[in-house]
C-alpha cells in the first residue's frame, strides 16, 4: 500500500466522526485516515471493537512539509500500539491548525487475517469518544487504578457496570494540577458521549481531590478522568457498597 491517505475525514470539530467495520489484511495492512484542524484544537481519536484475537495499532502524523499527501517525511507526533484487540487512542490538547493523517496498522505477530476495527475522531475537550482504557467488569469489591493526564493524554476512559442493590463512591485523588471526573451512560451503546449521557461529574478546581458519590442505579457505566489543565498523576478508586435495600 502507498502512504497516500486513504479516507478524507475533512475538517475535525467537536461532533466526532466515526468510520465502522473497516478492516487491514496481510496484503493491505495499513489504512490511512486523513483530517484537517481550522485553529488550535485537541484530537481524539479511537479505534475500538478490534476483531477477537487479532491487534491493530494507531499512530497519528502531521503533514510537516505542507505537501498535501502523506509521506515519509511527515512526524509522527503520537502512538497507541496496546497489545490484542485492546482498544487504542490518542488524546492531544492544543494540536496547531494544518494536515493530519490516522494510520491504523495491523500487527502481524498478533493477528490472523483480516482485522476489523471502528474509528472515531473529535476535537471536543473533554473527549466525547468513549473508548475503554480499562474494563473493571462487574463490581464486586472496591478497585482502584493510577494514571495521567495532560497535554499527551487527556482523557483515560473506564468502564464498570453494577448490580441489583449496589452502589459505588468516585474519588480521584493525588493531583498535582487540575484533572476533573465524570459518570457517563451510553444509553444508545454508540461508543460516543451524547447529550443528556453524562449524569455526575465532579470539577473542583486547582489540585483539589474530585468524588461522585452514590451511583446506585445497576447498569453499565464509564467514567472519565480529564485534563482541565497541566499535567498530573492521579489515583482513580472505585468504592463499591452494596445498598440498603438489599
């Protein structure tokens, strides 16, 4: 295949574009996925529902010599290459006005055949493509993960889901700049946060902690941490309770 880009997105904004069931084979490997920033704008982009037992990677460019065509002499500004079919992302703040082109790339050592996979891209601040950094299943007991945002990355994305007569208490603690939480439900399970789909959040601001208390309604859920300003590590811990009414 050429390093031609492929797909021509047009210009990115904050209502994500999506691309589903595209595929990269041995004899194609690579599919190339081309947008525009008018201004200075973050980028989002996910490529989730990898086929099972199969591994796709992404990696974002800018058109560096202003050339209109992608090629070897464009920088690779950024990369997602997590193993298996595990979702890959890039979440960029502040990314200039110009060229970019989405490569998505099949891993050879990690796949037979053909792989499958959806695309989405936005500029929204914060992300409103729900891809899963980690997948903590069905509650059953309290969970907790470390991470960070910033301007590399500034949204990490988690998905739960609780029962009948359980509850769960968000706490994100061990800022050192300003990160925000928020609860989102997929109501219509496209993989995007639409409107009336974020029910808490939690925006505090400066290096203050951030909670969501008494989610207790079963179902699936995702909950974001993202960047409000500079960089920092964070603690994401997951309370699980079981209700009163059990």
């Amino acid at each position: 295949m050429s390093l031609s880009a492929t797909v021509n997105l047009g210009t990115l904004t904050n209502t994500p574009v999506t691309r589903n069931s595209f595929s990269v084979t041995p004899n194609d490997p690579k599919d190339v996925f081309e947008f525009r920033l008018n201004g200075t704008r973050n980028i989002n982009i996910a490529v989730t529902d990898i086929s099972a037992g199969d591994d796709a990677d992404l990696r974002l460019f800018r058109d560096s010599n202003n050339n209109g065509v992608f090629d070897s002499a464009d920088q690779q500004i950024a990369s997602s290459i997590r193993g298996g079919n595990n979702d890959d992302s890039i979440n960029l703040a502040d990314q200039v006005t110009g060229l970019y082109f989405a490569q998505v790339e099949r891993f050879a050592r990690g796949s037979s055949g053909s792989v499958s996979y959806d695309i989405a891209l936005s500029t929204s601040d914060p992300s409103n493509i729900l891809h899963t950094e980690q997948d903590f299943g069905n509650l059953s007991a309290d969970r907790s993960r470390t991470g960070f945002v910033g301007n590399t990355d500034t949204t990490d994305t988690y998905e739960f889901s609780i029962g009948f007569f359980e509850g769960v208490n968000i706490n994100l603690t061990g800022l050192s700049s300003d990160a925000d939480l928020r609860v989102i439900r997929d109501s219509n399970n496209n993989g995007l946060v639409d409107s009336g789909e974020v029910i808490r959040t939690s925006t505090r601001g400066g290096s203050l902690s951030e909670s969501i208390s008494d989610i207790n309604l079963s179902g699936d859920y995702f909950v974001q941490v993202y960047q409000f300003s500079g960089n920092t590590n964070y603690t994401l811990t997951l309370d699980h309770f079981t209700t009163r009414f059990a």
